[in-house]
C-alpha cells in the first residue's frame, strides 16, 4: 500500500514539473511569435523607406545629409532586426534593435521637419501615398510591438513565480525576455531649436 502511494506522489509531481515545463516553452514560443509579427511590420517599414527619400531626392536636393542620415539609420535598423529575429530570447539583440529603431524614428522625425519647407514635396501623390502607408505601418508596429511585450511580460511573470522560478533555471529559461522599449521618440522627433542671435 505504500509503495502505490509513494509511486502515486512521484507520478503527480512529474505530471507538475511536465506541467511547469511545459508552458515555460508555451510562453516563450508565444513571445517568439509576438516578435516574428512585428519584423514583418519593420520589414514593410523598411522598405518604404527608400521610395519616401528617392521621391523626396528630387524636392530636396541641398538636405542630402539628412536623406543619407534616414538611410544609414534604417541600415542599423535593419541589421538589428536580423540579430533580433535570429533569437528573440537574447536581451541584448532587442535592446539594439530598440535603440537602432529610436535612432530611425529620430532621423525619420528630423525629415518630417525638413519636409516642411518644401510645399511641393508635400503635394506630391507619391509622397502623400508613401507617407500615409508609412504612418498605417508605424501603426502596425505599435500595436504588434505592444502584444510582443505583453507575452514577454506574461513569460518573465510566469517564471519569477513560484513553483516555476525553482525549475526555470534547469529548464534553460534562467534569462529574462526583454522588453522592446524604444528610446523616447518625443525627444528625438521634437524640431530642432533655431536661434537667429
């Protein structure tokens, strides 16, 4: 008889570990997922941005340092975004690839401000359908960002918790998921001051 309860209690606690095992994985693969939707937003950001500076070469030609900055910021950007997709559990990668989009959503702000002085630029068709599927993406990304960080939370929660902290570290999940907090855009985006003293 107590052999059947001792092999009872050992089978009920290895349904629990499975148990905790298994939805550490559920919640990391549900944060990998959350992530793989917003690289297929970045990547459409990506590339609209080439066609918004071509189109925008012709109107502005004396703001080449800006265009260039746009482009060699969506460069990092990209690059980022590939370290990140190549494993979205690696901390650091996100927190490039964060600081690389902050960089991006700065120089993008900075052409929205030199944007202004050209009325032309404005009216144009291109420019105004490049620029309206820009800000639908910026959208997007926002909101698939926002879901991403809601599984990284409910996996880093889930894991802190106990009984699963005790197993989390033998199962492989000792790091924290990160976050995908950009850098504040506000800052970055605000128009440079201009002083005529």
């Amino acid at each position: 008889m107590e052999t059947i309860i001792v092999l009872v209690v050992i089978a009920v606690l290895g349904f629990w570990v499975v148990s905790i095992y298994n939805k550490l994985i559920t919640l990391k693969n549900r944060f990998k997922n959350a992530f793989s939707q917003i690289e297929v937003q970045l990547k459409r950001r990506y590339d609209l941005i080439p066609n918004l500076v071509e189109t925008a070469k012709g109107y502005m030609s004396h703001e080449r340092e800006t265009l260039e900055a746009v482009i060699a910021a969506r460069n990092q950007a990209m690059a980022g975004l590939q370290a990140a997709a190549a494993d979205p559990a690696n901390a650091s990668a996100i927190k490039e690839l964060a600081s690389a989009e902050g960089a991006l959503g700065g120089a993008l702000g900075r052409l929205s401000v030199v944007m202004e002085a050209y009325p032309d630029l404005k009216a144009n068709q291109n420019m105004m359908q490049l620029s309206e599927e820009l800000t639908s993406t910026e959208n997007k990304v926002a909101f698939a960002r926002q879901a991403y960080n809601d599984q990284v939370t409910d996996y880093n929660t889930y894991k802190q918790t106990f009984p699963p902290v005790i197993f989390a570290g033998f199962f492989g999940h000792s790091e924290n998921a990160e976050l995908l907090e950009y850098e504040d855009r506000e800052a970055m985006q605000a128009a440079p001051s201009v002083s005529f003293n």
